[in-house]
C-alpha cells in the first residue's frame, strides 16, 4: 500500500486505438462543446492516444500544441 486507503495508485491501460469508445466520446463532446472545439479535442485524442500508455510521449509533442492534447486528454477521462 503506498498511503492510506484510498490513495492507491489506480492502473489504466490501453491495449490499442480499438479499446477507446470514440464514438460515445464524440457525443459528450458534441453535447458539451460548440462543434469546432468538439472536432479540435476529438482529432487530439484520435491522433495522440498512445500518451495514455505511455506519458512521455507528451514530451515529443510540440510545445504549440502540447496543452491542446492535454485538455482533450483530460476531457477524455471524464
């Protein structure tokens, strides 16, 4: 145990592209964002998924669209 209960850590894997839900994930985009956001943060994810399996990869993205990923990232695991 790292800490007290309920503070361990919690895995999260992704075995491939097939295993996200991209299509409900559009619709909470679609319902929640005005359609060119929705459209933005949906191409983030569809193109920089492998960032979940391995986090560093954020560090190959450019600077300029870096934090883009981030808050389609952090849409995502809403």
């Amino acid at each position: 145990m790292a800490g007290p209960l309920g503070f361990e850590p919690k895995t999260f894997s992704l075995e491939g592209k097939q295993d996200i839900d991209l299509k409900a994930y559009r619709e909470y985009l679609d319902k929640k964002y005005s359609r060119q956001y929705a459209s933005l943060l949906f191409g983030y994810i569809k193109k920089h998924y492998q960032c979940f399996l391995n986090p560093n990869e954020l560090l190959k993205i450019p600077v300029s669209i870096r934090s883009n990923v981030l808050k389609a990232m952090v849409s995502f695991s809403k």
